[in-house]
C-alpha cells in the first residue's frame, strides 16, 4: 500500500512548518509542492529544498484540478509521497478531492496540520473565535457585475451578530493578489445594486495583511477609512465584525487602532 501525506506549510516562510512535517518529507519518496492557492510572501523554493533534503516538484492548478492530480497519484501509488500546501491542508485550501481518490485507489492518506489564515486573523484581530459565521472568498470580476455571494454571506452573518472573514482572490500563476481596498470596492459596488445597507462607507471593517510573518499588519476603521490605509504587499484578508463585545471592541481599539467611536456600538 502507498501512502500520501499532505503537510502544512504555515503563512510566511519555510520556517513556519513543523518539525513533524520536516521529518515527514525527509522520508518521502517524492516530494510535490502547490503555491497556487495562496501566497506565503518570504517562501523561497530552494530554501525550501534544503530544509526537507529533497528536489520538491511544484504543481500547478492545472495538475491538480484538470489532471486530477494523477502525477501525485501514481507516486503515492508506488510508495510514499508529500504534498505541501500553504497554511492548513484542508482547510482554507482544501484538497479534499485528492484525497478521497487516494484512497479509493487503496493509499493511505494522513494530514500534518500546519497555521492557519483563518486562525492567524481571529488571534490578530482579538474577535472571538465562537462568533464567527460562513467565511467567504471574494473574487476578481473579469466581466460585468461582480458575485453576489460574498455579499450575501456577510448580510447572513450580520443578522446573527456574526463577524465575516473575507478571504481576497488569489491568482498566484498570474501574479494578480487582490488587495483590501479592491475588495472593499467590490462590496460597495454591491451595496450600491442591493441597496440593503448591508456594507456602506461607515461600516466597520478589519484589514490583516501577510498575516503569521513578522511584518504583519492589522487595521480596524469604517471603509471610507480603511480604503486610504496603506498595508503593504500581500496576501491581505478582510473582516467584517458583527455585533461586538465590549472586551472585542477594546481589543479593536488597542490591537487594530479602531476608532474610539466604535466602543458606542457595543452593547
């Protein structure tokens, strides 16, 4: 029986993944590698390769989603294969589909957790863990209208007293990072044809950018604010608060430089 692992890279750089997955590649017969679902911003391959002691192979959405990952596949299938994925496997960026028919073919399948966006920005933020809803990708719009989804999903949440992490579009063979001002651009294009007061210029909102490196940047303000602050390279993610706790709106003040208006809100 062969065996596939998919091992967490973590958010920043090759010094963010575990020492179990270090060892796990070191064993590794082959090694692959995908940075297509997001961007680590200080990850260099070569360094990479000299940390696990192994040629890593880089695949590409194409390999993954159109070939169906067959080239790892068949690895797997005649021993023992890697895949690294940045952040958490399976969560942000998921794998799921590789892995079911891994095992289908009869390969054992195991997973080394590595950081997670979605965790690095709940901790960075201080929002509390159990009040988050859906979380949500907003994408580029190439042509017309902009998807309605994240819109939709941050109104939902909203109704409930939820906060909403926005995760930006990433098109990393492309080069194209969506930035915090061009998604908050998108939900008010939205906002405009909805008209539901759903996202307006002086809704709250919570910029994180490179999130888990040493140079990560937070800031919390209403959008006409926060689409003027400058948060460097990415990958950047937005949140959008629901109802706050008092000791949330205190962590927003000191840890995201929120607007002291915002302790008004709390109730």
């Amino acid at each position: 029986m062969g065996e596939l692992v998919f091992v967490g890279l973590g958010l920043c750089d090759e010094s963010d993944m575990s020492l179990r997955g270090v060892e796990v590649a070191r064993e590794a017969d082959r090694v692959f590698a995908e940075f297509y679902t997001s961007l680590m911003p200080g990850l260099s391959l070569q360094k990479l390769e000299k940390v696990v002691r192994k040629k890593i192979v880089p695949v590409s959405r194409r390999d993954m989603e159109e070939e169906n990952g067959e080239e790892i596949l068949k690895a797997a299938g005649k021993g023992k294969a890697v895949l690294l994925v940045p952040g958490d496997p399976l969560i942000a960026t998921t794998h799921v589909d590789l892995r079911i028919r891994a095992e289908r073919r009869g390969v054992k399948t195991s997973v080394v957790h590595g950081a997670s966006i979605i965790s690095a920005v709940i901790g960075l933020s201080g929002l509390q863990n159990y009040k988050f809803g859906r979380s949500v990708t907003i994408p580029f719009s190439e042509q017309g209208s902009p998807a309605e989804t994240p819109y939709r999903v941050v109104e939902e949440n909203r109704k409930l007293g939820l906060h909403t992490i926005c995760f930006l579009d990433i098109r990393a063979e492309e080069k194209r990072y969506m930035t915090i001002k061009d998604g908050l651009q998108t939900m008010l294009a939205l906002e405009k044809q909805k008209k539901k007061r759903v996202i307006t210029t002086r809704t709250l909102a919570v910029g994180v950018a490179r999130a888990g490196s040493t140079n990560s940047a937070i800031k919390a303000d209403y959008v006409e604010n926060l689409m003027n602050f400058e948060f460097g390279g990415p990958p950047h993610t937005l949140v959008f608060p629901g109802k706050l706790h008092f000791m949330e709106a205190e962590a927003l003040v000191t840890l995201a430089k929120a607007p002291e208006t915002i302790r008004e809100a709390v109730k």
